[in-house]
C-alpha cells in the first residue's frame, strides 16, 4: 500500500479531519486507477464533514443515499437508498447509470456516468474506493469527495 492509500484511508477514519478540498484532491491525484471490473458489487458511501454543506450531500441526506450497486459495467444503482424493510432500493429520480474508463486529472480510470453527472474512482484497497462527484449544475460549489467501502454481503449496514 503505498503512503497516498495509507493518507487517504487515515482521512476516512478521521471523518476528513482538518484537511480542504485542496488537500484531499491532492491526495486523490497520487492514488492509484480502478478498472471498472472490481467495483462490481455493493458499496455503502459516505461523504467528509468538510463537504456538510456542500448543496450535493445535503440533496443526498433528502434522498436517504446509502450507496451504490454495481451489477455490472452497463448496469449501476447511482444512488441507493433504504426501503421500507430497510433493504436496498434503487432512488429512481436519478437514474440507471454506465461505467467508462476516463481521464481525469491525467489519470485513466474507472467513472460512473449519469445524468450529466460524474464519479470519478481511484483505488485505495479491495474494499475502499476513493470517489470524486462533478456535477455542472453545482460547479461553483467545487467537486464533491466522497468514498464506497465495500459491502461483506448482500446486507450492507445503514
């Protein structure tokens, strides 16, 4: 694991600490690409506490957003949330979505793609994924960071 994975994963545990946006999306350049194969599976999401007030997560917090499913590269659950049972359920309003390989900030690698909507992945671990959110229509509000860890099965916590 190399000393960006061992930072970043320590951001996530610190709830994103002290750290900006400028820091993390530093952090973010070093880490390494993801092929759009190993994030098949379902992954629950959170976001840093430096982003509470960024109008993405705030929508997200409206919509109940858990996660994301990745059935397969043609076939993805953007937004999952939490049924009345509290199994997961695609949130409708946003859509199926696609997985492409990209490039961004001169990295090719594994993007979500969605109404006109970005996530951009980097590799931290088997089970942890650092994402970057681009949404034009809240561009002035900056790139959204968040990250998906892995769910141990098909019941992932809340």
């Amino acid at each position: 694991m190399s000393s960006a994975e061992e930072a970043y994963l320590a951001l996530i545990k610190s709830g994103g600490g002290d750290s900006t946006e400028a820091d993390t999306l530093a952090l973010f350049d070093q880490l390494k690409p993801i092929l759009p194969e190993v994030l098949v599976g379902e992954w629950d999401g959170s976001t840093f506490d430096f982003h509470a007030q960024h109008p993405v997560t705030l929508r997200m917090q409206q919509m109940g957003w858990v996660g994301k499913t990745f059935r397969s590269s043609t076939d993805v659950d953007s937004f999952v949330g939490r049924g009345q049972g509290g199994e997961r359920v695609p949130i409708e309003a946003t859509g199926n979505a696609r997985i492409f390989e990209v490039k961004f900030r001169g990295i090719v690698s594994a993007t979500l793609v969605f109404n006109d909507k970005i996530d951009y992945f980097r590799y931290l671990d088997e089970n942890t994924v650092a994402g970057i959110y681009e949404d034009k229509d809240v561009a002035a509000s900056g790139l959204l960071h968040f990250y998906l860890t892995r769910c141990p099965s098909s019941a992932c916590s809340s």
